[in-house]
C-alpha cells in the first residue's frame, strides 16, 4: 500500500513467510493470504505485495504465466513492486543454515537467478514507481576464513564482475521502458559484506573501480552513476540492529558515501542484557528463555557485546548458550526475526526500538520500500504462535501506528 506520507513510501509485506518453493504454490499462498489482507487492511485501495520467487518458481514463470499473473494482480488490486532475491532454494520445513547464501554472487547460477526476476519485475512492475530486487550480501564469511588473500579478492572481483551483468541488464530495460529498478544488497551478521563500514568498502574498493570499467568497456556512458542507481542498499533492521549500529548513523555514512537505500526490511531481533556472572539463579532463568530459539532451521548468529564494548561474533544461538554461564557479556543481540509489535517477550527484549528509531527517520533514508520480514512465525515458541494471517495484520497495524498513519487512509479512500 502506498503510505500517505511526504516520501511516498509504499508498504508491503514479503512473502518468504509463507512456506512454498513451486510457483504452483507462491500462487496459492498469495491468494489464500495476501489477498485477505488487502481486505482486512485496504480493501478500497491498491495493496502492494513483496514477492519472493525460489529459483524453481522463477523458471516456472513463462511469458504466458507471468502476463497471467500481471492480469491476475490488476483483478485483485495488487501491485508488486520489490521482490527478495536472497533464498535461492528451499526455506521453510528443512535445515536452511548456511544454505541460505547458496549459491553465492561467486556462481553463475545467482546470477541467472537474479537476471530472471529482473526480467518478471520488468513486467509486474506499475509505471512510474521504482522496483527493487534485494539480494544476498555476496556470500557467507565463515567459508572464505581460512581463505588467503588473493583467493578472497577473487571472491569479490567474481562477484563484482556477475552484479555488473545486473546492472547491464537493468540500465537496458530503463533505456528501453522507462522502468527504473535496483539490486538492493543485504548485509547480514557472518555476511561476506556485514555491515555499514564493510558495504561502503565494497562500493569503494571493489564496486565502483572495477564496475565502472567494466560498463565503460561495455559502452556505457557514467558508469558509476549507472552503478550507484542500480545497486543499493537493503536495510535489514534485524541485521542493523544486531551490529549494535546506530539507524542515524547508518544514514549519515552511506549519504556520505553516496549509496542509497533501497529497501527497508522491517524486522526485529533478540537482545538481552545479561544478569552479573555470579547471578546464577538469573542466568539460568535466561538459559531457559532463550534454549527455544536456538532451533534447527535457520542461522541465528549472536553477537555479543562485553563491559568495554568490544564485539565478540558467534555463528549460531546453539553455539554461544554452553557459555550462558560463564561469559563476562554484558548483552547478547540475536538473529531471530521476533514479531515486530512485541517489545519483549518473557525475560527477553526485542529491537523493537530499533526499528521505531528507522521508521522515525524514513523522510531522511530516501528509501520507498518498506516490507515486513517475519518469516520464523513456523520456528517461534508455542506461546508465541498466532495464525499466519492474524500475525501479519498486527505487524501492519503496528508500523502504521508507529508511522502516525490512520487506519482511514490505508482502508478507504
């Protein structure tokens, strides 16, 4: 839904919540849920929908079926308008991990991938609004550790090299349609590119140098004002938030690098003070709460933050409670996608403000898209389970209060 606010933003919600990998599937869950909530939540206005497409539900998507779709969209008064590229295969009711990053922007296969929903948002896109594609940060970290130098430049030069393919890709489909869309990546703890600092040494030292000799080669005229459109950044409030960074500060640094914010994911982590070492009887009430997150389906890396604030990485939830203990942290922000409208839940506070900081700062992050990402509601404690479609409706009314925006303008026009 397009938000009545001065940055025209426009608010959807992605998909990846719902499990589904054929594109037999994505269908049905878009018209089992989506739909509903346009009805429960705009139903006299357009309704935007944050696609996320696996690999083999791309493929499935002929021309045929794909202008079947558009037209499908159109009947229902929905719009598409962002898809997430990231998970390339399988992400619900299976062992996920590190498979997440598979392939990476080393492989071909990412790149074929990635070129194909260009393509179908190409298509889906409506006229006169910006379409973004948020992708992986370039691959996970822990592979490239034992990694020597020049194999890890290899990494980044491979990875440069496939994003510039993209952005080919796209300058054309502007040139020829007038459609303007971005490859939006997405820093993440463990991530090859992690962080604010580590995004805008990407951009420096490897994007712009390399990316805009490349285009120049290719017969592109500007090619770092080609690269900086069309490669932006996708702003995960989870992932930020678990960095310990600051949303201002975020802002002000890739302003001024000159990077842009494509997309915002609205997302909350875990964060939990951590009672004195010699409190016992605390740490194991906290031991308790926090043993259900530590679930099989996906990574939840921890970084942990000590009393002379250095940061301390851990690869998994389950690789970091053995310590619960004996560590001398002072607080453990987690990477688990809680629902955004708890603050806290039990002992266990949630980024909630975080996220209410980033939205509060929405005119300045330049940014018009915002997409809530819970997609742990199958992996949360009992206790925390809400049906799927209930979930997400308190998660829209919650940014739409956060935004000061009254129910009246998103239900009737």
């Amino acid at each position: 839904m397009q938000l009545p606010t001065d940055s025209l933003a426009h608010l959807t919600y992605c998909t990846n919540i719902h499990p589904g990998e054929s594109w037999p599937q994505v269908f049905t869950n878009l018209h089992t849920h989506t739909v509903k909530l346009k009805q429960r939540l705009c139903p006299d206005r357009p309704f935007g929908t944050g696609l996320r497409l696996s690999n083999a539900a791309s493929l499935a998507l002929t021309p045929e079926r794909l202008q079947a779709f558009y037209s499908w969209l159109q009947q229902q008064g929905l719009y598409v308008f962002t898809i997430n590229g990231f998970p390339y295969g399988g992400f619900h009711h299976q062992v996920v991990k590190d498979k997440v990053y598979a392939p990476d922007w080393t492989r071909i296969e990412r790149l074929h991938y990635t070129l194909r929903l260009t393509e179908i948002l190409a298509v889906l896109l409506p006229e006169g609004m910006d379409g973004g594609i948020s992708t992986l940060p370039l691959s996970y970290k822990p592979w490239h550790i034992k990694a020597s130098k020049s194999s890890l430049d290899q990494v980044f030069i491979r990875s440069t090299q496939q994003i510039v393919q993209v952005v080919i890709k796209m300058a054309q489909i502007f040139q020829d349609t007038g459609k303007f869309l971005h490859l939006d990546i997405e820093p993440e703890p463990d991530g090859l590119v992690e962080n604010t600092r580590e995004m805008i040494a990407f951009f420096k030292r490897w994007l712009i140098p390399l990316g805009a000799g490349l285009l120049a080669e290719a017969g592109f005229s500007r090619p770092e004002v080609l690269l900086r459109r069309h490669v932006q950044v996708c702003y995960d409030a989870c992932h930020f938030a678990v960095e310990y960074i600051d949303p201002a500060e975020v802002i002000a640094q890739f302003h001024n690098a000159d990077i842009r914010i494509g997309k915002l994911q609205l997302s909350a982590a875990i964060k939990t003070p951590l009672p004195a070492v010699t409190n016992r009887k605390e740490r194991t009430e906290l031991l308790a709460h926090l043993t259900p997150f530590a679930e099989s389906t996906y990574l939840h890396q921890v970084i942990a933050r000590g009393a002379d604030d250095q940061l301390v990485r851990y690869r998994d939830l389950a690789a970091v409670l053995p310590y619960m203990n004996s560590t001398t942290a002072r607080e453990w922000r987690i990477h688990f996608h809680v629902p955004i409208f708890l603050s806290a839940y039990q002992a266990i506070a949630s980024t909630q403000d975080h996220l209410a900081k980033i939205l509060s700062l929405l005119p300045q992050t330049g940014c018009r898209h915002l997409e809530i990402e819970t997609y742990t509601w199958d992996v949360l404690p009992e206790d925390l389970a809400l049906d799927v479609l209930s979930a997400i409706e308190r998660e829209y009314r919650w940014v739409l209060e956060t935004l000061a925006v009254p129910l009246s303008h998103t239900e009737s026009k």
